[in-house]
C-alpha cells in the first residue's frame, strides 16, 4: 500500500517533538544521576563532620564591616569576599566556603567595599518581566553567575519571586509579574542560567513579602488554599523549572509565624510537599531564636544583624539537652553541602574570561524587549527626519534612574549622579537614588543626528513649556524612586512633575512621556500627551534602548507585567496599611485578594484599569485566528498569529482561562513570545499547567479540578479577549 506523505510543516513539527521528548529523557537522567551523586557525597561529607563544623556551616555574618552592626575589629578568614555574606568552609573535606553577594539585576558591589569593582547593571526586575520572554531571563540569569564567580562568589542571593500585590511596594521593581506563571516561569528560567554558571541561586523571598512598611513585624492574614494557588504557586513553579539550590526565607510574618521559623511554610510545604533537597537561608536580621532551625530553617545568615547567633551555642545547648535533634542538624548540613555538590560548586575550574561587551549587550536587549508602549497617538516613531526635539527632566542630561537598595549595582560605566535622600530605619543610609551613566539627551541626539536637541532640567514648568514650544517634539522624562525599606503612600509621581508634563503638553501638541519608574503611576495627565512608554529602571545601557524605541529602530514588544490601576481606590488596600508609623510598629493585614492578585481582583470587582496586565502596543499589527481548544487532563490550546502590519516585530499572544460554568475566574494559562516579519505567521500550540485550571482543595491537600465548562480566551491582554471557546473537564485531584 502506498504511504501517503505528510505536509512538510507537520513532518518537521513531528520531527522537533521526538528530538525535543529524547533531548529531555537525556537531561532528566543526567539530572538524577547528579543529584544522586549529590546526595550520596552530602551524607558521606556530613558523617565524617565534627560537631564543631556542622555548626560552622549553618550561620555566617555580612561581610560588610558596618557601625553598630558586630565586631568590625574582629579578623576574617582569608578566603572572604566583601559583600552581602560569608559562611566558613571545611577544607579538610573538600568543603568549599559559601561567599553570598546580593544580585537580583547583577552582582553589587556595597558602599563600593571592593576598590574599583563594578558588574553589569541590568534592567529592573519588571522590565525582564515585561519580556515575556524566558530565554532572556535564562541570559541574564547566566550573566550575573559568570560575573558573580569571576569575583569569587558561589552564592547568588536573587531573584526575587514575590507576586506584586501593591504598586506601593518599594521593592517590586526587583520582582518580575503579579501573575504566578509569569513569574515562576521567569524565575525558574534565570534560575538555571546561574546555576549552569556554577553558582548556586537563591530564590527570595519565601513569602507573602508583598510591602516594604515595618517588613519585620508585617503579619500577613491569608487563607491555605488562596496562598496556594497564587505566591506559593509562583515559587514552586520557579523550584520546579529552576532547581534552586537555597531558598530565602522572608522578614514578615506569615499568619502569626515569622517566615523564617514557619513550621507550616518551611517543613510542611517546602519539604514535605514540594519534596524541596535544598536549603533554607534566613534573610539577614530575619531570625529570633534557635528554635527557628526545628521549625525548618537551616542556615541564620548575616548573623550579627540577629540579637544572637541563634545558631552556635544556643543551639548546640539545645542539642545537648535534647529538644534539637542530631538527625534534624545532620538534615540542615546534608541538605547546604548536597546544593553545593549538585550546582558545582565543590568542583570549580578555571572558567573563560567574562565577556562584559556580550554582558551589556543581553542588558540592552532585556530593555528593548522590556520597554511598553501604553500609548501613541500617531507621535512615535520619531522621524528620522525631525529637526527640532525638546528633552524635558530631571537628569535627562546624564543618565538613567535605578532603583535603590540591595539590588543597587554599580555598572563599568559608573553612576552619573547620586542624590543622598536619607531616611530613618535600617535602610536609611541606603537611601541615595542614583543614575546610570549614559544620558537620554545623548542618545537620542546620537539617533537623530540631524535634529537640534534642546534640554531643560523640569525644575519650572514654564521653563520646560518655553523650551518645549520650540521643538517639534517634546520628550519628558518623569521618574519615581523606589527602595528596599520603603513604600509610596501613593500612585503620584514626586517634586511638582505633573504639573510639569501638564504645562509641557499645553505648549507642544507631540509630547510624549517616557516613564522611569519602578511601579505603576497615576497620569492625570495622559489624554494630553500624544505618547507614553514604560521604561521601567532601564539598566546600564537603558539611554540607548530607549532613543532606539522613540526613533523606532527597535519595534516595541513589552507587555505589562502588572496592573496600571486607574486610582488606589481600585486596590484591595486603599490605604496602606501602616504607612507613616515608627519603624517595627506591629500590623496585621488581612490579604482580603486572597488568590485574586492584580488583573484577578479587577476582574472580581469588575473594575476597569488604566492599563492592563499583558497590555503592550507595537508599530505593527499582529492579527489571531484558528483558535481551537482541547480538553482531557489539562487544556491545550492551538491558533495562528500573523504580522498583519508593514514592520518586522514581536508579539506575545496570551491564553487565559475566563471562566468556569459561567463564574470568572480570569487565570493566565500560557503566553508566547513571536517575532514575525510583514506577512509572516507562526501555529502556536499552549498546554496550560492543569493547577493553573484546579483550586486547592485544603482538606484533601490536593489540587482540584471540577467538573464542567471552562471557557478559554485568545487574548492581547487580560482584558481584551480576541477568540473566545469554551471546553469540558471532568473532575479530577492531583499533586501537592
């Protein structure tokens, strides 16, 4: 009989499956065979440990010799980097040191201890986010190991995965989504770049750190099943699809229990459920007894931030007494030297040299791809041929803002500029907002080179309105500086800046606002501008990327990792809770969201905000169809993308499940990120987790899909749904 021969795309799609499904039963055994080997050296190492030493390994102290904070006299061993931490090794058994060092968006380089020593500085966590795009987020998890090991680091202390439940938080700039797919995705993705660089990662913070206000004494109030399905679930997607080595527990408190001594949290989910071989760091100053290693941390790091070294002879009196037990300290050792052994780092070699021009060129791309378009009026691109351009704000002239705090790098280039803000708190004296060298004004002169380029600082709105009545175009800058250890009372940006953009637009009808932030903001005045573009903190070379997307060499691609609310009325939480109160006043919070994080409580509430989750404009059109959906165990998805405009460019096609049996329950299923030329499509397939698809069933502790019809969206947004099908599922209980 004659065998009929399969189309060509369906032979190749056949083809790259096998390849793919082999490809990954070779990974997963090579990955057994390691983490056996990691085992098995792990137990072997302990038992030969004195008692001495497994109690060395499990608290260490900031390497930063800081006032009040310790003995600054005393010596350090020779091995010890400067930075966020250090743990003593055990030589005699070939176990390396662990040297920490802070580096969410690159390795840091604190009150500049370590001379002359800079890293790349990529773009805030939002911006990676904004991507969509894993593989970046692998790079640049990648670039910040090489780096961080080429100083002698083992240790990456990021990234961060708390889900942004306020557009408050002062340190949401370093997390990536408020959805749990995106970010654990992202996560997981930037996770295995670091450790494929032989440098373990620590995912943070272990959890429900979801505001800045008095973050030691924060008691977040949430239910089981809604803390599974929304924070917990983006940490274990990231563990699942990462393999962090460590996991960095929170400062606040999670109903009632400090995070970092939360029996429930640390040896009930993480372990028992997750079956998680890894170990538990303390975030520094997070730990107030020995009782905390029962309750399932192993290791109190930066312990002279800490009333006690909790972990040395209060521990070992509790050891000696019997209510710690010998298996439980042996668990906490095996568990540091297993990730040591499985990530590499007991078996180090000399590795390449780092390449810094590859390194600032994966950060420009994270920025290119990372930048939104939330608006344009017909303003953008800049034409090449625009002979006049006002640059309007603070700093324009010298650089780029970054967000502050352990995350604050120190770029090859330098900062251009450093304001003292202070504060009181811990972190007061960490408060300096700082630009990125590398101006705005430059590189847009540079793209536009024919243009007479003219700027004014934005300290008097008539000022920037005169220079901006001269030009053709207008560009302002606004900026908003976020930190660790504070939060906004509000959505408004600082220092009259309103009122500036209010006055420039009323002069020049082809303003557009470009956005440093590291949050959403409140735009009174957005229908009076032509354009706006979300550049989030946009990293060392954040002044190129963004004049590349103004004059339209680089299509924009972003999409909103987070809702844009029209006003905080719209927030679970009006008003902050707290704000303004001395540091460390208790407060408890009721997570009223529940799993209902950002674009889900909208959708609950019916709520309409100024830009959507998943919301990003383009210079070209991109059209859906072929929509169709399947059902079984999970829901996969299948359709068509097409560039249906006249320029090359990215697009992010988003499935959501709407609704089950009619209720909303707006959840994002999968996404995926396509570049396409005029004309050019691409058959995307989407298989959703099924948890994504369940609720948490606390009773059963299992999750829980129901019986019924669930109706799946093709959408642009989380709020514009293009394709609509519905499909059945029948019940059914799986997993952890």
């Amino acid at each position: 009989m004659a065998v009929r021969s399969l189309p060509l795309t369906v032979s190749i799609a056949i083809a790259l499956t096998v390849q793919a499904a082999a490809a990954q039963q070779v990974s997963s055994r090579e990955l057994a065979q390691t983490e056996a080997a990691a085992d098995r050296w792990a137990a072997e190492t302990e038992a030969k440990m004195t008692d001495d030493e497994r109690f060395s390994v499990i608290h260490g102290f900031m390497a930063l010799r800081l006032p009040g904070f310790g003995d600054n006299a005393a010596p350090w061993p020779a091995d010890v980097v400067p930075g966020a931490g250090y743990i003593p090794g055990v030589p005699r058994l070939g176990v390396p040191s662990l040297r920490e060092t802070d580096a969410s968006l690159g390795v840091t380089n604190p009150f500049g201890v370590r001379k002359g020593d800079s890293a790349t500085a990529l773009p805030a966590g939002l911006a990676l986010g904004a991507t969509f795009n894993p593989d970046l987020a692998y790079r640049g998890g990648n670039l910040v190991g090489k780096e961080a090991r080429a100083r002698g680091f083992n240790v990456l202390l990021g990234g961060g995965i708390n889900l942004m439940r306020d557009p408050r938080n002062g340190r949401n700039f370093e997390y990536v989504s408020e959805d749990p797919l995106l970010s654990g995705l992202m996560g997981g993705a930037a996770i295995r770049g670091t450790q494929d660089a032989g440098v373990i990662a620590t995912t943070k913070h272990f959890a429900l750190n979801s505001n800045e206000t008095n973050r030691h004494v924060w008691n977040a109030v949430i239910g089981e099943a809604a803390h599974r399905e929304s924070d917990l679930l983006a940490f274990q997607i990231a563990i699942e699809t990462g393999r962090p080595g460590s996991v960095m527990c929170a400062y606040n408190l999670v109903n009632g229990d400090k995070a970092c001594g939360n029996d429930h949290l640390l040896n009930t989910v993480l372990k028992k459920d997750w079956g998680y071989k890894g170990w538990v760091m303390s975030d520094w100053g997070a730990v107030s007894g020995p009782d905390f290693a029962i309750r399932g941390l192993d290791q109190q790091s930066g312990d002279q931030l800490d009333k006690q070294i909790w972990f040395d002879a209060p521990l070992k009196a509790k050891l000696a007494d019997g209510s710690f037990s010998r298996s439980r300290l042996s668990d906490m050792v095996r568990r540091i030297l297993r990730s040591m052994k499985a990530v590499g780092v007991t078996d180090w070699v000399a590795q390449a040299p780092v390449d810094m021009a590859a390194h600032a060129a994966d950060a420009l791309e994270v920025e290119r791809q990372g930048i939104v378009l939330l608006k344009n009026d017909g303003v953008l691109p800049i034409l090449a041929g625009a002979k006049s351009i006002a640059v309007i704000g603070d700093k324009a002239h010298v650089g780029v803002l970054s967000g502050g705090g352990s995350s604050q790098g120190l770029p090859p280039k330098g900062w251009a500029a450093s304001d003292p803000i202070g504060g009181t708190g811990q972190m007061g004296a960490w408060r300096v907002a700082r630009w990125f060298a590398g101006a705005p004004v430059d590189a847009l002169h540079k793209a536009v080179p024919q243009a007479k380029v003219e700027f004014d600082p934005g300290l008097y709105p008539q000022a920037a309105a005169a220079t901006a009545a001269r030009a053709e175009v207008a560009v302002v800058f606004v900026n908003k500086y976020e930190i660790e250890g504070f939060d906004s009372p509000d959505l408004r940006l600082s220092g009259g800046q309103d009122a500036m953009v209010e006055a420039v637009a009323a002069a020049n009808p082809n303003t557009i606002v470009v956005l440093e932030t590291g949050n959403p903001i409140a735009m009174p005045w957005r229908d009076k501008v032509k354009a706006i573009v979300a550049a989030w903190y946009p990293g060392q070379e954040g002044a190129q990327a963004i004049a590349e997307v103004l004059t339209g060499k680089v299509n924009p691609s972003g999409r909103l990792p987070i809702t844009f609310p029209d006003t905080v009325e719209q927030l679970p939480r009006p008003t902050l809770p707290a704000f303004g109160t001395l540091e460390d006043t208790p407060v408890t919070v009721e997570m009223n969201e529940g799993a209902d994080v950002g674009y889900r409580w909208f959708a609950r509430k019916g709520l309409a905000p100024m830009y959507a989750f998943g919301y990003g404009l383009s210079y070209t059109d991109f059209a859906y169809s072929g929509l169709s959906v399947t059902g079984g165990e999970t829901v996969t998805a299948r359709f068509t993308v097409r560039n249906t405009g006249k320029r090359e460019g990215a697009d992010v096609p988003q499935v959501y499940l709407q609704a089950i049996d009619g209720g909303a329950t707006p959840r994002l299923l999968g996404f995926q990120r396509v570049s396409l030329k005029p004309g050019e499509s691409r058959t995307i397939t989407v298989v959703a987790d099924p948890r994504l698809l369940a609720d948490y069933d606390t009773a059963a502790g299992q999750w829980r899909i129901r019986p019924g019809a669930y109706t799946i969206a093709l959408a642009k947004s989380a709020t514009d749904p293009v394709q609509v099908r519905a499909v059945r599922l029948r019940a059914r209980t799986f997993g952890k």
